[in-house]
C-alpha cells in the first residue's frame, strides 16, 4: 500500500528497475525518506543521536507488534490479544526474575513460549468451534488478562536484572540493540514464507482454504501454528518493552492490552497484507512500521501534542486503506 | 403456551435471567433490596444501550469497534460544553446526540461507500475518536456538572427505579418497532441475512448500512450521556472497557454473528444476565478484576451454544 500506484500481483512491463520502484514497499521507503526529511527540515533534533536511539528502539517494539498480527493475518483470521499475550508474557517474565530467581535467558525463553503456548490455545479454539478468530480472541483477550491480572494482583515487577537493562540501552552504530533481535525476526519470517513449505501451506490456507485442504494442507493445523506463532511474536514485542523500561508493568499495553490493536494492524497493512488472508509482505509490515514509527516521533517532535497522535495515527490507517482501494480500482480499469 | 416459549428468540436467555436471579438471592437475601435492584437498574440502563449499539451492526453482519470510543467522545462533549460554554443540559445533550450520530455516519458512510471490511474502517475512526477526545479534555475529566444533570443521572422515579430506565427504556420499544414493524428494520436484517439476494431485491446495501451505523453512534452516544449524569463526572476514559460489554450482551441472547438474526428484548436479558452475575461477584466478595474472566467465559459459552443451536437447526431443516 503506498502512493505508487503499482501492485505486486500484477506483472508490471518495463525493465527490472522500474519494476523495483513499482514496488510497494519501495513507496514505503519512499515515504519514510520524504517524512524524515521533512521532519528534519523542522527539526534538527530529529536525527540527533538521542532521537535516533529512542526512534530506533520504538521501531523494534512496532515492527515486531506488526509481525505478531502478521502471522495471524497470512491465514486469514486477526487477533484482539495480541496485547493481552504480550502482557501476560512479559508477566511470567518479571515473575520468573523477581520472585524464583531464575537466571534471564531462561526466563526470556519461558516468556516466549508462554506467548506461543496463549497464541496456540486461540488457535485451537478456533478450529474446534469453527468460530471467527475476532470472536475468540475478544474472549480469550479478556480471559487471558483477566486472569494475569487477578494472579499477579496488578502488581509490576521491577526485579529486572541489570544485564537485561542494559541490553535495552545499549547502541550499536546510533542505533538501539534492541533492533537485533527484531531484524533477526524479520530474516526468519523471510525464510519461513518464502522458502519453507509450512510458511507456504500457511499462506495457501489463507488464500483459499478448500482448495489447500483438496490439496493435502492441514488447514486447521496451520491455523494453530499461525496463532502459536503470533503468540510468541508477541511476547518478544513485550519482552523488548520490558528491557526499555525496566520493568514489567501490567498496564503496559492499556486496558486489556488494546493499546496494541492500531499499531498492531497499521503495519502489516501499510506493508500489503491482504485481510482476507493468502499475502503478506514482511519486509513491507517492516518498512510499514518503520513508517508509523517516524511519522510518530516527528510530529511528537513538532509538538503537536501527545494527544493528537492517536488521531493522526488512526487518519493514517484510514487514508491507507483508501488509498490502496483506489490504487487497486485504477489498476482494474486499466486492465480492462 | 409452552409452544411459544420454546420458539421465541428470547425465552432461554429470559429463564437463565430469571433462575439466575432467584438462585443468587437464595444465596445472599441482600440481592432483592432496594438499594440493590436500583444499582443493578442503574448499570443495566447503561449497558442495555452499549450492548444494542452493537446489536444493530451485528444486524448486519459486521462489527463496531468504535463503539466506546464514540460513545466516550459524545460524553465528554457533553460535559464540556456545559462547563466550558455553560451551554443548558438540554442543548449539549442534544449536540452531543448529534455527534454520535455524525460519528456512525461517518462509519457507514466510509464502509458502505468503499466496500472496506467494517473491522479496519472502526479501528481507524476508534483511533481517532479516542484522538480527539483526549486532544479536547487533554486527559483531565471536567467535574462542573449542573445539579439538574446529576439529579437526573441518580434519583429515583419510583421505588427502585431510576430515572436513566425510562430513556432506556423507551429506545428498547423503538428498537423493537424499528426491526419488527418498519421496513427499515427488515431491510438491515435483510442485509446481514444475505447481503446479495437483498441487493438483487431491491435493498440498497450501502444505504442500509449508514442507517445502521449511524443508529449503533446514535446509541453509544446516549449511553455516553448518561453515563456522564450518573457518574456526575466527564470522564476521558468513559467507553475504554465498552468492547467485550458491548458483544457479551447481545452474543448471550442469541445473536447470530453472521448477521441476519438479532433480538432486541433477548439482548436486554443478556445484558441483565451480565449485570446480575457483576453483581453477585460483589456481593460474594469475589475479586473484581475476576469480572473480566467471566464475561470471556461467558463470551465462549454462548457463542458455542449458538452455533450448536444453529447447526442443529440447519440438520432439521435438511431432513
């Protein structure tokens, strides 16, 4: 989705490099460069090495909120929990550290597989009721917080070891360390859609999910697969959120952990993914919360008020979804 | 008799109401006190509005997730402008109705027109309608409610009943004319029900569903006002916690998902059903942050009965 009217599905004419700049995710990049230039022109602060730092650092967090919708979105469902796993993980881990002890790679992997272990269990009862996945994850996001808050009585665990801090304050060339993890991420996905059959039976069981069960796909196990994957997507997301702030709050994510609903939609959908499920575009839902991120810190920077972002943001996801509805109008036009 | 009992849509969620209201009282006598019916009167006005917010587009087969944050928008401009511009009770209700109404046409409008899923084009108008009403109260609640307004929000009409039940009240009678008398309300019933055969009959969806959309802004911001009058306060984060409020009901009494088959009257004994059980958990000491374990119990309770139900259904209609 982007200003550049072109669409990957179609084959575009021309020579190898005016496909390339065809591309959405190219008119992503675009973007990002057009607004931070701009940005820069109001403020030099914007690429300061402080604002580079804490920019880079709310990229990790966003892009990985944006894949954990990603995985959800590639088979055709959505997910309202992804805050509340998120939460709920990093939880067990301020848990893990504060009151066992435990040393914090152990608890980093207990976390994450918390996340996958919720993500799976939407994915069952998906499959089982054949219900909606908005209609199960509406229930399990108030279960699964409901319940992380009534064990943890609210409390926030701030016995985060040092070494685990400093992770998230370290830099590496300006940047946060904390992207590491989420390029990392991103390489995986990369492989695991491209490259891989189960990444590929996924999208076919999001695409058309009769015509991939005719064709051997195990459609209802990849739906639990997809829902386990998101799960753990989202841990890591709170799991960076936790090592930025020091601590594991319960209210991090807001009420129910819907704070992450917007963002969590924005960049996998500035990225191209088509609702209905069967496309996605990880390097797109990458540059697309890239996109969200700057446009965020910039217009905080102008000082237009905390409280217009949300709105501003919203106006994004809306003249987004128009854009690409127009975009794909134009194409179908022209083809006739 | 019993066979109309048993076939109308709101006779089951009715008998859970009812059984589940002797049986808490069996328990703890101080359930049927006054004091008490009015408390549960006063939060079923409320939440009988938000529920039949969302009822009306479930009507139609979709989805508001800007109920609340509308719903909180209309309450604050309510509020303010009877304290900043001292506007009379009756003018900021009325203007603040008007936004809500504004606000779901603005929904409709957007996905009748563009064909968008209602999921995507709700998310964004929640973001921004939550955007403008923390940019218009930057956070802090405005307290300078008129004593009529406050008066209006907790008195009692007779007996245990407040006041707020009359509004309430009659929009339920509305609702109920609206889809089982006026042809409007088939044609939205029409719409979710199969959205293409009523195209072809004649039903133009787009418009069907702006008149959907904007009753669901029309409703969530009547419970935003009254919300405002019972609280004596308008709070910023009215509507934050009205999303799983607003499906629970409805599922509970039987609403069908997809769209076609709503009932307004079984949904009001959903929302007493949540109220009672919101209730009893105060009552028995249970902690509160436990309500929200129940309610997504409960969410999948009722939404797996449904689709038994319906199953069953579509077998007997084959046989």
């Amino acid at each position: 989705m982007s200003l550049v009217t072109s669409d990957a599905r179609k084959p575009v004419r021309g020579p190898e490099l005016m496909r390339l700049l065809l591309t959405n995710e190219f008119g992503l990049l675009l973007l990002i460069v057009v607004f931070g230039a701009l940005f820069y022109s109001v403020s030099s602060g914007f690429l300061s090495s402080f604002n580079l730092n804490s920019m880079s650092r709310a990229a990790a967090i966003n892009v990985m909120i944006g894949f954990s919708m990603m995985a959800v979105i590639a088979t055709g469902g959505l997910s309202l929990a992804v805050g509340a796993i998120g939460v709920c993980s990093a939880m067990v881990c301020g848990w893990l550290l504060q009151e066992i002890g435990l040393p914090w790679p152990y608890a980093l992997v207990a976390a994450i597989a918390t996340g996958a272990a919720l993500g799976a269990i939407n994915g069952m009862i998906e499959v089982k009721t054949r219900l909606h996945s908005f209609i199960v994850t509406l229930a399990t996001m108030s279960l699964f917080f409901g319940i992380m808050i009534f064990l943890t009585q609210a409390q926030t665990y701030r016995g985060i070891p040092a070494s685990f801090v400093s992770f998230g304050r370290m830099k590496v060339m300006g940047l946060s360390a904390t992207l590491g993890p989420t390029l990392v991420v991103a390489v995986a996905l990369i492989v695991l859609y491209n490259f891989t059959r189960v990444g590929k039976e996924m999208l076919a069981a999001g695409a058309k999910p009769q015509a991939a069960m005719l064709s051997g796909v195990r459609v209802g196990r990849m739906i639990v697969l997809a829902h386990a994957i998101s799960g753990g997507l989202a841990a890591i997301a709170a799991l960076l959120l936790v090592a930025r702030n020091g601590a594991a709050i319960p209210s991090m994510a807001g009420q129910q952990g819907q704070d992450w609903l917007l963002i969590a939609f924005l960049g996998p959908v500035l990225g191209g993914a088509v609702l209905t499920g069967g496309k996605i575009s990880v390097v797109g839902a990458f540059l697309g919360a890239v996109l969200v991120t700057v446009l965020s810190n910039g217009l905080l920077l102008m000082q237009i008020g905390d409280f217009w972002l949300q709105a501003t943001l919203g106006a994004t996801l809306l003249l987004a979804v128009l854009l690409d509805l127009a975009r794909r109008k134009f194409l179908e036009r022209r083809a006739q | 008799m019993a066979r109309l009992i048993s076939q109308s849509d709101w006779a089951t969620p009715m008998i859970v109401a009812v059984s589940l209201g002797v049986l808490i009282s069996l328990f703890n006598p101080a359930f049927l006190s006054t004091f008490n019916i009015q408390v549960l009167l006063e939060a079923v006005s409320i939440n009988v509005l938000i529920a039949l917010s969302q009822m009306v587009i479930i009507a139609i087969g979709q989805m508001n997730l800007s109920v609340g944050a509308l719903g909180g928008l209309a309450a604050v401009i309510f509020a303010g402008l009877m304290e900043v511009f001292g506007l009379p009770p009756i003018v900021a209700g009325a203007l603040a109705l008007g936004v809500g109404l504004a606000g779901g046409f603005l929904n409709g409008l957007l996905i009748g027109l563009t064909g968008i899923s209602a999921f995507v084009i709700t998310l964004a108008t929640l973001s921004i309608f939550k955007g403008l009403n923390l940019a218009i109260t930057q956070a802090q609640p405005f307290y300078e409610i008129p004593d009529a307004v406050k008066h209006f929000g907790n008195a009692t009409l007779f007996g245990p009943f407040p006041i707020i039940f009359v509004p309430a009240a009659l929009i339920v009678v509305l609702l109920v004319v609206f889809f089982n008398r006026l042809p409007v309300g088939r044609w939205l019933l029409a719409v979710g029900g199969n959205a293409h055969s009523a195209e072809l009959s004649g039903i133009s969806t787009a418009k069907t569903v702006v008149i959907a959309h904007a009753i669901s802004g029309f409703l969530a911001a009547c419970a935003g006002v009254l919300l405002v009058a019972r609280l004596q306060l308008g709070q910023p984060t009215i509507g934050d916690d009205w999303l799983i409020m607003s499906f629970a009901a409805p599922i509970i009494g039987g609403a069908i998902l997809a769209g076609g088959h709503v009932s307004t009257v079984a949904t009001v004994f959903g929302v007493l059903i949540v109220a009672q059980i919101t209730q009893a958990l105060v009552l028995f000491h249970i902690d509160p942050f436990f309500v929200q374990v129940v309610l997504g119990l409960m969410i999948l309770a009722a939404v797996s009965v449904n689709q038994w139900r319906e199953l069953r259904m579509q077998r007997a209609g084959q046989e």
